[in-house]
C-alpha cells in the first residue's frame, strides 16, 4: 500500500466543539495536500468546507445527531448538509432504543435519514463500546435493512473507539455488502494498518496528516531519517 492510497481511505475529521474557521481551513488544506477522501467537520462548517475544498477531489463528509444520537432532527441536519455540499453523511444510531429492544424504532431512525440524503453515502454510528457483541451484530443487521452505506464504530465521545475485535466482527456481520468505517483512537501508522487488516475499508482520524507522514518517513529509510515534510502535514497545496 502506498501513501496515496491509504490517504484516500481516510476521513480526515475534526469535530471538536471549539474548532474555529482558522482550524477548519487548515484542516481542509492538509486534507488537499494528502488526498484524503474527504474531511468530517459538524453541520455549521460545511459551506466554509465546501468553499476550502472547491476545486480539489477532497469531499466534504458531515454529522447528523452527533455525539449521542438521542435526538429526532437527524433527518434535518442531514438533509440541510446534503443542500449545502456535504457528499457525505455520519450519523449516530439511536443507541437506547436499540438497548430497549425497540430494533424496528432503531431501523426507522435509519431510514427516515438514508430517505434524507438521497443516494449519498450514509454510515451510521453503532458506538461499540456501549454495546454488547450480540447488540452490534444487531446493529449492523439494521443499518442494512436500512438501506445504509456503512457500518462506523464510534464517535470517540463515549469513552471508546474502534478495536481490531470490533470491526473483524463487523465485517464479518455485513459481509462486504456495506462498508465498514473504524473511527477513534486511531493515531498511528501501525494502528490504521490494524483497522484495515480487521477489515475495515474507511478510516476515520483527526491524525490522518500525521499518519501519512509517518508512512513516507518508514518509506524513506525509517524514522531515524529526516522527514521530507512537517511531521504533522503533507505537502501543502499553493492557493492561487
């Protein structure tokens, strides 16, 4: 694997609640510069994303009922995120109805937002570490019947992120029907390499520019040689 086709794997993400128009830009520029997929930023800044990003094959990737899942506006979130430019969609399953039993409720709130987006990639949020084994085979049997894109792991916002055990059990589970994103936690080369090889086919970072320096470093003869870029950024793109 090279460092251009890891770095289209990625979804380069900041969703931190204090990320400002400064952080946003420069994340769109790393995301530029590296080739990410796309970057994952909260609904307010999906615009600003757009515009950053215009003219580049970076897409803009947004949230929907983000962190807890536990609201009835998801379909809306996503539906204005979609108008304005976002391409693609994360939201969070509605995690205590599914540990209520309440699977059909669990699917609906699916539903209604893959209605929402309208042919966009849809991943949702099942949040391993609040779930049993058994609750994630669940899960991702409902975002299929759903009609989801992706099964995700976590939102980082609950105290757990992705383990390898996690997402080899859901790849297992939907069988390379949908895909499977592993997000949280994941701040190295040996760490995304370990996602991957469980199965997963996205990855979601906030350390996504450092990760693809620390590969071309190894490729370049290892750490001890100097690195041919910033450590935490790839080459920046020049603005015209």
């Amino acid at each position: 694997m090279t460092p251009e086709t890891l770095a289209a794997l990625f979804d380069h993400t900041l969703l931190k609640p204090e990320a400002d128009a400064r952080a946003i830009a420069a994340l769109c520029a790393d995301a530029a510069a590296c080739g990410f997929r796309t970057v994952c930023v909260n609904p307010v800044w999906v615009p600003f994303a757009v515009r950053e990003l215009a003219g580049t094959k970076v897409g803009v990737c947004s949230v929907a009922g983000f962190p807890l899942g536990a609201t009835r506006a998801k379909p809306v979130e996503a539906a204005r995120a979609v108008d304005e430019g976002a391409a693609e969609i994360d939201m969070v399953g509605a995690t205590g109805l599914l540990k209520s039993g309440d699977a059909s409720g669990y699917r609906d709130d699916i539903s209604d937002v893959v209605a929402a987006v309208a042919g966009r990639p849809l991943k949702v949020i099942i949040e391993t570490c609040l779930l049993t084994d058994e609750e994630k085979v669940l899960a991702c049997r409902l975002c299929e019947e759903a009609g989801a894109s992706f099964v995700k792991t976590s939102t980082g916002f609950s105290g757990g992120g992705a383990t390898a055990a996690d997402v080899a059990l859901i790849a297992r589970t939907v069988g390379g029907r949908l895909g499977v994103k592993a997000s949280g936690g994941i701040s190295t080369l040996d760490r995304a390499l370990e996602m991957l090889s469980a199965g997963a086919t996205r990855l979601g970072s906030s350390s996504s520019a450092g990760i693809i320096s620390e590969m071309r470093m190894r490729a370049a003869g290892g750490v001890s040689q100097p690195p041919a870029m910033p450590p935490a950024r790839c080459r920046r793109r020049s603005r015209s």
